[in-house]
C-alpha cells in the first residue's frame, strides 16, 4: 500500500474520530503516560514520535520534559490538523515540531534538519500500520548511540477472559487495528542484529506490552 492509499485510509477513518479521540481512547490506551515517563530524556535530548496523531503524547511528553526537543510525524493529515492545533494552543509551537510521513521510509534530515534521535517512542500506532517490521527496523537505524526505542501497543490479553479478547479484537479490527502478537521476537532479532539490548512486559493482565529496545553506547 503507497503512503497516498495509507493517508486515505487512515483519513477516512479518523476524520470524524479525530475530534473525540483524547477523551474516548484515554479508557483503553493503556500505558500511554507510562512510557512518557520511562523515556527520561535529558537536557538537549531529540525526541520523536512516530505515529503521532493528535499531539497527545508529544504535548504531555515536552511538558515533561521542558529542555528536550521533540518532532513527530503521522500518515494522517486529518490527525496532524488536530496535532498542529493542539501543540499551538499549549503554546509549544516552538519546542514540538510534526509532518506528514510514513513511519516504515521517511528521511528524518530532510524532515527535521536532523538524522538521528536520542529516544523514538511509538504509541499505539504500530498496531495500524502494515509495514510494521519495516517501521521498528527503520526506527532503530535513526538511533544515536546509547539511545532508546519504546513502544507501548496492545498486547495478547492473555491473561484475560477469552471474550474479552475476541471481542476487543474484533472492535479493534473496525478501525484497522490488529494487535503485534509478534513483536517479541520481532525486537529480539532487530536487537541481535544491532547488538543491542531488549525487554518486553506485558502489563495489565497482558492486555497491553511495552518494549523497550536500547543502542549500545
């Protein structure tokens, strides 16, 4: 699927949703505040979201992190629109800069005036996207040395109900979302290669993971 075929798709779908986003997804997103806090970015520090879609977590993240500069790209244009007028009405304008991309091929000097990043996070987003191996390859590649990949997504919801999870799933699927239940030994393979370090946990019951991928220094 090109990045014209994906940014329709994902436009279509986000249109209107895009306007209820924040309020209705903070119930089931779980862990997004979570990885926020584990990046722990210091002072001069680039930070990037891949998947960014309504600003959310980069406005909540450069808050958090006041002295870091932060940049974020989403395949949505209909979601950069609510991005763009999210991180100018916190007055981050300045500090939190976002395009329209593809996660899985982007030139990030061309984007941003820098090809390298000191933590990229992505949330919630990676379960949208069709490319998804591509996307977490791509991302360690743009990495400095000692700098970390997080991702937060939905998880197996293995140690949930069997109904729960068929129907959770099956909502999931209305919106295009389809869970990474591959991601561990996806990452694990990705670190080997790069002779880097990985974790994975799966909090809540397995209803959400986190993975963590970091460079050697």
């Amino acid at each position: 699927m090109s990045i014209t075929d994906t940014t329709a798709l994902m436009n279509r779908i986000y249109r209107h949703q895009r306007l209820i986003y924040d309020p209705t997804r903070k119930y089931f997103l779980l862990g997004r505040d979570r990885l926020i806090d584990r990046l722990a970015a210091d002072d001069g520090h680039r930070v990037l979201e891949i998947g960014c879609g309504t600003g959310r977590n980069l406005i909540a993240a450069a808050r958090r992190y006041p002295r870091a500069r932060f940049y974020g790209l989403d395949v949505s244009t209909e979601m950069l629109t609510s991005a763009i007028d999210a991180i100018a009405r916190a007055g981050l304008s300045a500090r939190v800069r976002v395009t329209h991309a593809d996660g899985s091929g982007f030139n990030a000097a061309e984007l941003f005036g820098t090809a390298r990043f000191d933590r990229i996070f992505i949330s919630y987003s990676l379960s949208m996207m069709p490319h998804w191996p591509a996307v977490i390859a791509h991302a360690a590649a743009l990495l400095t040395p000692g700098g970390e990949l997080h991702i937060v997504d939905f998880g197996r919801q293995e140690h949930l109900p069997r109904w729960f999870r068929r129907m959770l799933r099956h909502w999931l699927s209305l919106f295009a979302v389809r869970p990474r239940d591959s991601l561990e030994p996806a990452l694990a393979e990705l670190a080997r290669r790069m002779n880097a370090d990985a974790a994975v946990e799966r909090p809540y019951r397995g209803y959400a993971q986190h993975a963590i991928l970091r460079c050697p220094g």
